[in-house]
C-alpha cells in the first residue's frame, strides 16, 4: 500500500498530514518530529506494529510543500 504523506512549512512550524487517513496529521516545530508523529499515528491507525515494514521516499517539492510517499506491506 502506498499512501501520499504531506508536509506544509507554516509560520511558525511544519504540518504533516496523510490525506487518505482521516485526521491522521501533526505539527511540529521542525520537520523530522512533525514527520515522526505523523507516521506513527498512521502505524496507529493501520495497525503496523514494526517500523521496519514501512518506507518514506521524498517524491517531489512544490512552493511550501513536500510530498512523500508512505510505502508499506500490510
């Protein structure tokens, strides 16, 4: 399963989100804990228990915002 993970620079932090999953987001003062909250809440939700199942590839940037791609095997 592959899932878009999204990252947004505010003003005063970053805003991860996993659109598909609903309410499935973060925030965070930098980038890597906004990304590690996120990630673990989707663990959470989809009921992955090992990190070592579950890849983040950096797919593209835009103008404030960076897409990556959640890959795992369920």
């Amino acid at each position: 399963m592959v899932l878009d993970l999204i990252l947004k620079k505010t003003d005063d932090g970053f805003n991860a989100y996993i659109p598909k999953l609903n309410g499935c987001d973060s925030w965070a003062h930098n980038e890597d804990d906004a990304l590690r909250a996120v990630i673990e809440m989707a663990m959470f939700y989809l009921k992955i228990d090992d990190r070592r199942r579950m890849k983040i590839d950096k797919a593209r940037t835009e103008e404030n915002k960076t897409i990556y791609k959640l890959i795992f095997n369920k």
